[in-house]
C-alpha cells in the first residue's frame, strides 16, 4: 500500500498541537477591517480549534491516524 499523500491546502491552514488537538485560524480577518471593532479583530487573530466533528476527516487529508 503506497504512502497516504499529505493535503497542501490542509497543510498550510492547519497544524497540530502537542496534545493532538488540530489548531486553525478565524476567518473574516483578511479584510474589510475598518468597520469591525478593535476587540473582534483583536479575537480574530488568536487560534481556535477545530470541532470534534471536523477532526476526523482533517486528520485525514493531513496523512495522520
């Protein structure tokens, strides 16, 4: 069985924690930044992660049982 390729798009926008949680970015922070307020923009840009729901099929594309 040939090796599982890793998803580049997956690669680039997810990234896992030492725990083995899947980490990722918020969206609506690239821009039309003026009319969001300091303290969402500012919430915006922390890490969030992905829901238990979505992990399984991550883990996938990123090659990781």
């Amino acid at each position: 069985m040939p090796k599982m390729k890793t998803n580049p798009g997956a690669k680039k926008r997810f990234s896992l924690t030492g725990s083995g949680k899947i980490k990722r970015k918020h969206a609506y922070k690239s821009h039309i930044l003026t009319k969001k307020s300091t303290k969402r923009k500012r919430n915006l840009g922390y890490f969030g992660e992905v829901d238990k729901a979505d992990e399984h099929n991550i883990k996938l594309l990123l090659a990781r049982k």
